[in-house]
C-alpha cells in the first residue's frame, strides 16, 4: 500500500499503537519488530482488542483486509510520520544534544506554551519509534511543535531528522556518551552534526546555538545562527549568568543589552543555566514576552529524576539517576562540589556504554572525587570496581539497599547520579 492510502486510513483513525497491549478503539497497530519480539504475531490479538487496521511486514500473518502488508512496518511509520508533518504549515524545532536534550524540550515547551499550543515530544520518547509517533500526533490545533531527538550511533539523527524534516535546529552540547556505539568522541560530534547538515539544505531555517561550545562553534559555518551564552561575547541574542545555587538555581539573563530578569528556578545544577538561555533564546524569537520567558522558567518543575531536589525525613537528595555519561557526571559532581551546603555525600553508580573508554573514564571520576574532599562517598558498579579507590564500594544498588536499611545516613545533602540501567532512583526510599 502506497503512503497516500494509508495517509487516507490514518485520516480516519488517527491514533497509532505500537504495543498490542494497548490498543484504543480504531486505532492502527504498527506491528514493528525488536531483538526479542516480533510484532507481526501479536496483530491478529491487537485487532481484537479494538485496534480497526494492523500494519504487517510478514504476509503469512495477513487473515483479511484489514491486515496491511508492507516491505518495512518501521519505515512506514516513519513515512507516515513525514507525511503528516508535511500537512501542517506551523515552525518545527528540533532538539538534540548529548545532556540536556529532555530538560531543554521541556523548557522550551513551557516557554512558547505561554504564547501558543505546542506540540512536544513526551518523555524521552526520542528514538526512531517514538519521534514518529510524537509528529503522528500534529492536530490542527498546533501552533509550533518541539521534537526531541536521541542518538547512540552513527547516522541515527540523519534518519530522525529526514522525518522530523525540522526548520530551526538546537543542539544542547556534545560530549562523551554511547561511546561504545559512536566509536570516539568524534563520532559524537559528527552524529550530533546530521542535525545540522539538514538545516543547511533547508531554506529559511535557523539554529540556536550555545556560542561559549567550542565544540558546537566548530560545526556551525554556514548556519544561520541565533546565539545565546553564559558568559558576556559579542553578538548574544541572549546571555546570562549564575547568581547563586544554594542548592536551587537562581540566574540572570537578559536580551542584548535590554534590562536583567532574576529567575530562581526549581532545577539543581549550574549546567542547567544554558538549558534556560537555550529555552529564553526560542521564546523570544518567537514572541513570547520577557516577563512570561521568565515566569515560564521559573515555574518549571523536573521530573523522571532529572536535577531534582528530593526532601526525605533525615536528608535533603539530589537526584539525577536518570541518565550518566562521563560529560554529565562531571558536571554533576563540579556543581556539587561549588553548591553552598554542608554535609555532602554522594552516591555514584556506573557510567555505561562507554566501550573500551569505560576504565579510563571511571577512573577520571574517581581521581575528580579526590579532590572535592566530600564527607562521604558511595561508589556503585562493576566499572566502578574496577577503579583505584579507598571509597565505599557495592556491586550494585541492591547490595547497597542492605547497607542503607542497618545503617541510615542522617544530616547531609547527597547527590545520587549514574546511568538508569544501575536502578540507583529506588535508594531515595532508604535516605
């Protein structure tokens, strides 16, 4: 079946499952197919369940009409997806970055939602199932959508971005992360850039650039580019600075050389200053006022344990376990390291995917950690194990729960971070 037959289905069903446990009413199923799952089985089960038509790669699985068979059901979803988008007329911003990405959506959704109705990308729903289903959701209602898009290998946001087909671009950062799948940390720089080879070819288009990443200025030539910045440099667009973090991000920014806003935000972590410029940056090109840029940013609260401030009966907890690479640990302990608190203990669980990078890498937080001279310090993992410490260390969360239910740390402010695969988030229960 052709894209424009089944546009013409999707018209009339417009809700797309991908999980046949979940399968509303006239919806399409799109039977796609993983390492340890092949969805094509469970079709004929999600058209009982209420789904009208299921999408199937594999003929044998076809019982009548409403069984459509294509070549790839992934590659028609994402066709779809770009046919879809290509019926709105609206602003598409797409979002990339090595940390931050989630966080800077998030902001950016919050602030041009004080001006239109935005579509943005849920959760981290970034990958190459979830950036399609999330353009499948365009209504008429929508006004500008906001994109998210992830990468682990080479090539992943040149496909993403040949769907999203977005007309202003950002890129949060680069740094060393999914190491095992990008190869080096060039490789990073390089996938992170597809973004940015896109909009070259796309007429009209814009990007909103960190101007202090040197990294992000290295790849920007020929760009039309919307500058923001920590630090004072010619040609900001928008700058800011730290005012305080004790333990809550408060800042300035300001447009050009207009007057300063203070913002006191509900995020931990002077690295989030950029994520708020970057969001201030978007807001303001596209209308959004100085006074609501800034009551949007200071009303954003975290969640899916991202830079959040936890209080629990005998602590106050940093959580950040939702992600870890060796970029965003070591931002996390320098932040914590200059956070005006007393009493600090951290909690620190494996940094994966980093390949052969990994014991290097480990080894570097752990030599950090040395010289930040915390109270305490819990290490967490196998990578971790490997290490040359005199610091705490178990193989796991598990094994550290056991610890915590004897002997319970009162009185301090601790900084829990490692990658989410380390289940590091539960430990709140126990601190």
């Amino acid at each position: 079946m052709d894209i424009e037959r089944l546009y013409k289905l999707f018209s009339e069903h417009q809700v797309v499952t991908t999980d046949s446990r979940d399968c509303p009413e006239g919806s399409i199923f799109f039977a796609l197919k993983g390492e340890s799952f092949d969805g094509n089985k469970f079709a004929e089960s999600a058209l009982q369940k209420g789904c009208s038509y299921a999408v199937i790669d594999e003929p044998e699985y076809a019982r009548d009409e409403r069984y459509i068979v294509v070549d790839d059901t992934l590659a028609t979803l994402k066709l779809l997806a770009r046919h879809h988008r290509r019926q709105f007329d609206i602003p598409v911003i797409g979002i990339t970055g090595t940390n931050g990405k989630t966080t800077t959506k998030e902001l950016v959704a919050a602030v041009l939602s004080k001006k239109y109705n935005v579509l943005y990308t849920q959760g981290n729903f970034n990958n190459d199932i979830g950036v399609p289903k999330t353009l499948l959701r365009l209504k008429k209602e929508h006004e500008i959508a906001v994109i998210e898009m992830g990468a682990s290998h080479p090539g992943d946001i040149k496909t993403l971005v040949e769907t999203v087909e977005p007309d202003y671009g950002l890129i949060t950062n680069v740094g060393k992360a999914h190491l095992q799948g990008f190869g080096s940390f060039e490789g990073v720089i390089k996938t992170k850039g597809e973004l940015y080879e896109f909009l070259r070819q796309r007429k009209g288009s814009k990007v909103f650039i960190d101007a202090g990443n040197e990294h992000l200025a290295g790849i920007s030539h020929g760009l039309d580019l919307i500058k923001y910045a920590c630090s004072p440099m010619p040609g900001l667009y928008v700058e800011g600075h730290v005012v305080s973090c004790a333990p809550l991000l408060c800042f300035e920014w300001r447009k050009g050389e207009g007057p300063w806003h203070e913002v006191s935000t509900h995020l931990i972590g002077t690295y989030n200053l950029c994520n708020m410029l970057a969001a201030a940056s978007v807001g303001l090109y596209f209308g959004v006022s100085e006074d609501a840029v800034s009551e949007a940013l200071a009303g954003y609260v975290p969640s899916n344990n991202r830079s959040q401030l936890e209080s629990t009966e005998h602590n106050k907890l940093i959580v950040d376990a939702y992600n870890a690479n060796p970029t965003s640990m070591m931002a996390a302990l320098e932040n914590f390291r200059r956070m005006e608190v007393l009493h600090k203990m951290v909690i620190l669980g494996d940094m994966k995917e980093l390949g052969k990078s990994s014991h290097e890498e480990h080894q570097k937080i752990v030599s950090y950690i040395d010289e930040c001279k915390f109270e305490r310090v819990i290490l967490v993992g196998e990578e971790f194990g490997q290490a040359t410490s005199s610091y705490e260390h178990y193989q796991d969360a598990r094994q550290l729960s056991e610890v915590l239910k004897k002997s319970k740390p009162k009185g301090f402010y601790i900084l829990i971070k490692g990658s989410n695969s380390m289940k590091l988030a539960p430990l709140q229960e126990l601190l």
